[in-house]
C-alpha cells in the first residue's frame, strides 16, 4: 500500500520550532508550505509543549540527493527510538527503552498517536526488531532475547501465545500471495530453528546446529549466518554451510550486520573493532565476491541499501549516505546529522507518496509540454501542466526517525539539474537512463524526457549525422516525436509538434545553427530516415500522418527547388492533399502531377477542372468517357455539370481531324449517363460539332437536313472559293470538250474520275458525297446549288441526268450537254423531236464528220416515220458516208415497204368488206337500192 504524504516546505524548518540561535523567525516559520527538509539545509526539531522541552538541536541533512519529509512531525521527544514498521494505515515504533508505540492516521496526513506500552512491564530493554506479517495480521517483535506475537493492527501481544525466549535473532523467509502461515528462522546460541508462525501459535518444525548466531538473513534457498565470529552462507536446499569471512578481525566484539544489496545479493561488514575501520563485502547466493569492498571510517551501528546509495549509521556522528557507481570508489555523497539524537533509518515495508514536494514545481516546468507548432495551444498547456503533475508521484520507503520525529528521505531527480548542454552531459544523461526503470508512469515520462535531450545533444556535438545516430531516433520513437530532429534542422514540420518546457530553449536554439551541414547528402538522409519509418518503424509512429506529412514535404520542396520530376508514388497517401495544395501555386507547370494526385484522391471537381483549363477538347471528351461511371454517381454533376462540359467541348473550336473522334466520346459518353442527344444538339452552337452530331446519329427531321445542307453548302461554296478549283474545272471543262471522241465517258462521269484522284479536289468531293446522300429535297438543292454553279459544272456532278429532265426542259439540259460535247448524255436526250436538233448540232459544230457517222449509225434506228427519215436524209451532206447507215436505211425501208404493203392489204380487205355488206343490205331491203 502507498501511504500519501503531504510534504514540508523548501530549505525551511519546521513549524513551531524556536530558533536557539536568532529570534523573531517563529511567524515566518509556521507558515504554510515550510515543510520541506532540503539537503542543503539544517531542519529543527519539532517542540513539543506537552513535555515542555527545550527547542533542540537541527537536524542537519546537508547538501546531497535526499531530502527530508515529514511524515510524523511529532513523537515523545524523551524517548530514543531504535525500531519503524507500518501496516495499513498504521506506524509502529520500538525504542531503547522497550517502549512500544502506535500510530494511527485518523485522515490522510494525520497521524494520531493511539497507544503506547511497553514490550515487558519489568524491563526496560531496547526493542531491537519489529517485522509484520501482514497476510495474517500479526508482527513479531524481539527485545532482550524474547520474541512475541503481536496482533495487528492493535499492536498488542496475541493472547495465549507463548513466547520464544533465547531468542538472538530472527528472519521472516518471504513468501507470495497471502500466506495462513510463515516460516521464520529463529537463533539462539546454539542452534536455529526453523518455525512456522499462524494467528496463534510459533511452531518449531526444524533444527539446525550452529553456534553463538548473532544475526540472520534468508532469501530463497540461502541462509546467511552470522556468528560471533564469522559470516556462513548456508544452502537451505543442499544443507551445505559455506564459510565467507570474519566478522571481527581483531579481540574487541563486534556486532556484525547484513543486508540484502540486490535481488541475488548480500552485503556484510567486517572490522577490527566497534571504533576501528570497517569495510562491506558483498557476496551473491554462491558465495562469491561480485564488487569491491565499500571502506568505512569506523564501524557502523547499522546499514540500509536502496541501490545505488548505501546508507550507513555513524551513531553520533549521523547517517552517511554512499553512492557506488561503476568504475570509480564509494563516495560519501551526504551526511544527515542531528546534535542530541541518535538517527535511525529503516526500509519500511510498503513505500509512501509525497503529494506536495519542493520538486513537484520544478518537475512541471520541466516535463510539461510546450508547443513548437500547435493550434490554439492554450487550453492544452494547461492540460500538460495538469497531467505532468497527476503522473508525477514522489514516493519513499525509506525512514529517518529520531526523537524529533518521523521523516522519509526523498532522492532528489537529477535530470533537473541537467541545464549544460555541454557534451560531458551527455555522459551523465546515458547513466541516468542505464539506471532507469519503467515502474510508474512518471518514471516512464521521466525516461522520455531524458531520452528527447540525448538525441539533441547528440545532434548538436556530432560532427556528421550518420545513419547509427539516425536510427537512435528511429528506436526511441515511443518516446521521442522525430519531428523534433526536423524542426532542429530548420525544417518545417506539419501537425502539433510539442516539446518538453525544460528542452524548449535547448531546441530554439538549436535550430538557429545550420544543422543540416551536418549531413553529407541533407535530401538523401532525409529519404533514407523517411524510408526507415515506414517500412521498419511505423507501428511505433504517433501522428503517424503528420509525420509523413512534414518528411513529404521536405522531399517536395527540394524536387521543386532542383526542378525534378514529381513522382507521387513517392510520397503518403495522407500528404497528397497539403502536397497539391503546394503545387497549386505554379498550377499551370504542375498541372500534370496535380490531376494525378487529383484523380488518386478521387476529387472529381478539382479533375475536371483542370482537365477544362490545360487538356485539349479532345481529351476533356475522351476522359470524361473513361470515367462516365464515376461521373454519373454524382447526381448534382450528372444533372448540370456534365452536360455543360459536354457542350463547352462541342462549341470549341477545334481541328477538323479530331472532330469526329470527340463527337464519338461525347455520344458514347451521353449513352452511358442516358441523357437525350436532341437536348445536346439543340444546345450546340458549333456548327462542326453539330453537323458530326447529325452525321452520326441520323438525321430525324427536315429542319435537321436543311441545317446539314446549308452548312455543307457554305462549306462546299468555300472549299471552290479558297482552293480556286473553277480554274481547275474550266481547265478539265476545256479538254473534255475538245476531246472529240463519241464514246467518250460523259462529262458527269469523266469529272469524277479525274476529281477523285486529285488530292485537291478531295474535301470536294466529300462534301459532294454528302450532299448527295442527304435525305434534303433534290429539287430545293438543284436551285440552291444551280446558284453558286458556272458553266453547269456543278449541277452535272451533283445530279443524275434523270433527276435533271425533272428539274429543266430537256432543250435547255440538250444545250448544256451540246455545250461541252458530252455525246453520251446527249444521245441520252434524242428522240424523233429531237433528232433533227441533235444532227443539225453535229453538222454544224462538229468539222469531223465521223462523229456525225457515229451519231447516225447509233441513234438512226430512234426513227420510225417515213417523212421524219426522209427530212434526215434530205439533210445529211453528201460527203456523209452513207453506206454506215445502209443496214439501217434497208431496215427502215423494209419496214416501210411492208408497213406500206400491209396497209394496201388492210384497204382491199376493207373495201372488199364493205361491198360485201353494202349488198347484204340491198338484198334485205330492195327499197335501199335507189
């Protein structure tokens, strides 16, 4: 159990003492908070007006790493005390002569005195040992050669218990849990007994033989014996007795004494005599000398360990406290003093807390955190005030009692006075932390501190940051924010980063000094450390996105100051958002790396907004395509957004070649989102845009053919215009029409070959191939074509000779045939009407009269009246070869003689016919024959 205690005030003396040496200091003195017994200042004993006693002497604890608490103020001062033990809440005190005394603490921090007796109303023998056996509420005191029983915690003999008399010493074997019996080991001169002590009764249940004990001491299977004249190590397991030493190397008696030193250890004192030197040897459970001897002036009366201090009692001349550390001699490190009373020290059973000491202040200030970087700090430095001083819990189970008092002596923390930041300091922090534990949660905090100021100092004085001191960082990180090592270095770091008050100045300092020139490649230790965290470290990182974030960072900017590439797979996911919030800054060189990290943190609005500002059209629509998925989730963008996108693509101006390629996303894209393309197409106001739209999904009315036709037709009109193609026409016009070959190809067709193997006729020909096939009123597109045409070119490319018989008379389509000799399509046109036209062209136009030849032969058969081939005949010239036609004109002729032959037939028939009936009728009615 850990008994509270309220401490006494710094380097004061306690409340309601005199001072014997200078008045007037008795109202300063009983003031609150005079409590604390610092080792460098003398402390007076507390006057008891009851026995109204002289003030004594100080007590004096001398500069050194203990300081004195009170923990009860106020005892018999008449009385020398030689024996402290405790159980619960109560204080049990032996003294010379055999006077018992209990204290009860009826609240906390006070201390009641309830009973004092005496061990033998006959005697008045020193009381010399008190040990509790708490698992059965009993302690065992011995005093004059008899050991009772006591019952706890009333401190009053067990009734009906007998005592053990001849008793010289005894020892309590330890047990776990708690115990119904305990084994003990009781001397006499002759022998030990090994008895087994209940609520009622001291059994003895095994002997051993040993002569004139003095002292004992067991631990597991080791019994330490100490006679009167040498210490035995007995092994309780194997029952061999070991002899070590003497106790007294010369005649004169000596009291021998021995205490534990570690958890396998023992320490015993030899000497010449009670005055002369002494020194302690320390052996372990096999008996053999683990340290050096710890030399003492004289012998003294009595010694306690709390490693690595021994303290020792000098009698009159106080307590010496003895500090071991490795490699160097016991050194007195404090003398406690007092004028008139002889001081005893014990290591109480159970340790008690100090709730107010003179170092809870110090300690606050130094261990409570304090920001470096931090958001609205001030509530929590409070809060760091507050936890520092609920995790700090002073305690203490060593006793310093006297007839001035009961007190506790308190190590003082060395790490507040660590204020050099020298290099030799970083000696001393190393031994600090070798000699640490993890016990409470204020050792731990402790640990922490100490550790955070040995990575800065090893920082500050190392002539290069190599990668050993870099995984020092990286070890200690449960303790140790590595953002301090940033910060240090002059780094920027990101997230809260807080730091010991006491390492606060250490640390400002620090960064002042260019540090970084402490490494070799600064950008390459950084990615090495950064490395090391993450793959081997980051289970033990705290803030663990903060940290990447402040390392990120770093690597960043240096890739922006050396103009590196930026790759982000480099860098945390978590950093991603502050890492584009830095490259926003030269967004139009970095919006490439930016979208990438846009698009892994699916922020679809910042995507699509760069991809407007920096991507071409083409792009915007071809990923707007490969995320149409993505896209359609989002109600809000799907209802408004998208089609906006989509329409700011459509109406910008773009090349031609891509055109089609874009239309084709954005129509695959309005599949995928199920939005209605006639909305799109009315709200397009590029005309390409539109035209591709129609062109791949149809056209649906006669208002979408006109849009189609007129857009083609200005495109067509300027196509001729810029690319100056009427001058290419007239030229092919020209030699097609000098070309005097009958069966030459019509005009229609010849153009067409010619124009499709010219690149230049190219877009040309396209728009004349959809204009061709658009479903728009052929007659509405001869008039509107006929408009723009010179020489007929046109209208001849663009429409079919059938289609044009219905647009024109055949006269004027004759004429435009005649005018550029295309004799196939005019043989097209000629009739019996039309003949005589048709040759009179080739008699007058045409020099060569084969084409007149081939005109005739071909096209003679068309005749079939007599007076129609005779006029043709009549006018044919002379020179004309007739015999060409003489197959033909047999043919019209035989035709006629027997047309003519068949009608002479038909008229004797007819006229035999009506003789025949005109005779009938005579012969039926004489009266007709006049």
């Amino acid at each position: 159990m850990v008994y509270m205690l309220l401490s006494v005030c710094t380097r004061g003396i306690l409340p309601g003492m005199k001072n014997s040496n200078k008045e007037g200091h008795d109202e300063d003195l009983s003031k609150e908070g005079a409590d604390v017994l610092s080792g460098d200042a003398p402390v007076r004993d507390e006057e008891v007006s009851q026995h109204n006693t002289p003030a004594m002497t100080l007590l004096d604890t001398g500069s050194g790493p203990y300081c004195a608490y009170p923990l009860i103020k106020s005892v018999p001062p008449e009385l020398e005390y030689t024996c402290f033990t405790a159980y619960d809440k109560n204080i049990y005190l032996g003294t010379r002569t055999g006077e018992l005394l209990h204290y009860f603490e009826l609240e906390p921090l006070n201390y009641m005195l309830i009973s004092q007796t005496t061990f033998d109303p006959g005697s008045n023998a020193p009381i010399e040992k008190i040990k509790v056996l708490p698992g059965i509420e009993r302690a065992l005191i011995l005093s004059e050669n008899r050991l009772k029983l006591y019952l706890l915690p009333e401190f009053a003999p067990v009734p009906n218990t007998q005592p053990m008399d001849g008793v010289t010493d005894f020892a309590v074997a330890l047990t776990s849990g708690t115990p119904q019996r305990y084994p003990i080991y009781v001397s006499s001169e002759d022998r030990i007994y090994l008895v087994q002590v209940t609520t009622q009764v001291m059994t003895k249940a095994m002997m051993l033989d040993f002569q004139s004990v003095k002292r004992l001491f067991t631990r597991g299977n080791s019994l330490v014996v100490a006679t009167a004249k040498e210490y035995q190590l007995f092994n309780l397991k194997t029952s061999v007795s070991t002899p070590l030493f003497y106790v007294n190397e010369g005649d004169q008696p000596v009291e021998p004494i021995i205490r534990p030193f570690t958890e396998t250890e023992f320490l015993m004192i030899c000497s010449s005599g009670q005055a002369d030197a002494a020194m302690a040897l320390i052996v372990n459970e096999s008996g053999d000398l683990t340290r050096g001897t710890i030399a003492f002036e004289k012998q003294p009366h009595d010694i306690q360990v709390s490693f690595p201090f021994i303290f020792t009692n000098m009698g009159n001349s106080g307590i010496y406290v003895y500090k071991l550390e490795a490699n160097s001699q016991p050194s007195i490190v404090q003398k406690i003093k007092h004028g008139s009373s002889k001081l005893c020290l014990e290591i109480a059973p159970m340790p008690y807390e100090i709730v107010k000491s003179d170092q809870r202040e110090l300690v606050v200030e130094k261990l409570r955190l304090m920001p470096l970087y931090a958001a609205k700090p001030a509530f929590r430095i409070e809060h760091e005030r507050m936890f520092v001083e609920r995790q700090f819990k002073e305690s203490s189970n060593i006793v310093l009692f006297y007839s001035g008092g009961v007190y506790l002596l308190q190590r003082k923390l060395e790490f507040l006075d660590l204020d050099n930041y020298d290099e030799n300091t970083i000696g001393i922090i190393e031994r600090l932390l070798e000699n640490s534990k993890d016990v409470t949660p204020f050792d731990v905090l402790q640990k922490a501190y100490l550790q955070t100021m040995l990575l800065l100092l090893r920082l500050l004085h190392s002539d290069i940051f190599e990668h050993d001191l870099a995984t020092q960082w990286c070890i200690h990180l449960d303790q140790v924010d590595i953002r301090l090592l940033l910060y240090a270095c002059g780094y920027n770091i990101y997230g809260d980063l807080w730091i010991y008050n006491g390492l606060l100045k250490l640390i400002s300092e620090m960064r002042k000094i260019k540090l970084t020139h402490k490494f070799t490649d600064p950008n390459e230790t950084i990615r090495t450390i950064y490395q090391d965290l993450k793959h081997n470290y980051s289970s033990k990182l705290r803030d663990s996105e903060n940290v990447y974030l402040s390392f990120d960072m770093i690597l960043l900017n240096k890739a922006l100051e050396h103009e590196e590439e930026i790759s982000i797979s480099d860098y945390n996911f978590g950093s991603l958002p502050t890492i584009a919030a830095k490259l926003e800054e030269g967004r139009d060189k970095h919006w490439r790396v930016l979208l990438r990290i846009y698009e892994k943190l699916l922020d679809l609005p910042k995507c699509l907004e760069l991809n407007k500002c920096y991507r071409s059209s083409h792009d915007f629509s071809k990923y707007l395509l490969e995320h149409a998925n993505e896209l359609v989730l989002d109600k809000e963008y799907k209802e408004t957004g998208l089609l906006a996108d989509i329409i700011m693509i459509l109406n910008a101006p773009v090349d031609e070649k891509v055109q089609s390629s874009i239309v084709s996303n954005i129509l695959g894209l309005l599949e995928l989102a199920h939005i209605d393309s006639k909305t799109l197409i009315t709200s397009v106001n590029n005309s390409a845009s539109k035209v591709v739209i129609l062109e791949k999904l149809g056209i649906r009315d006669n208002n979408e053919a006109t849009f189609l036709f007129s857009f083609y037709m200005e495109q067509l009109e300027a196509n001729i215009s810029v690319s100056e193609l009427w001058n290419d026409l007239a030229i092919l016009t020209t030699k097609y029409s000098q070309e005097l070959i009958y069966t030459k190809p019509p005009f229609s067709k010849y153009l067409e070959t010619k124009l499709s193997s010219n690149t230049k006729f190219e877009e040309f020909m396209r728009l004349r191939e959809k204009i061709s096939n658009l479903p728009y009123d052929r007659l509405l597109a001869y008039q509107n074509i006929s408009k723009i045409d010179i020489g007929d070119v046109l209208i001849l490319l663009f429409f079919k000779v059938e289609e044009l018989m219905q647009f024109t008379t055949e006269g004027k389509l004759l004429e435009i045939f005649k005018a550029v000799n295309d004799f196939m399509s005019i043989e097209k046109l000629v009739s019996e009407t039309t003949f005589l036209q048709v040759l009179q062209f080739y008699m007058d136009a045409m020099s060569d009269k084969t084409l007149l030849s081939f005109f005739l032969r071909r096209n003679f058969h068309r005749l079939t009246h007599a007076d129609i081939i005779i006029q043709v005949l009549s006018v044919v010239p002379d020179d004309c070869e007739l015999s060409t036609l003489s197959d033909k004109l047999f043919s019209v002729f035989r035709n006629y003689y027997c047309q003519k032959h068949q009608q002479d037939i038909l008229k004797a028939l007819l006229k035999q016919e009506l003789s025949s009936i005109s005779t009938l009728i005579k012969t039926l009615d004489p009266s007709t024959e006049n």
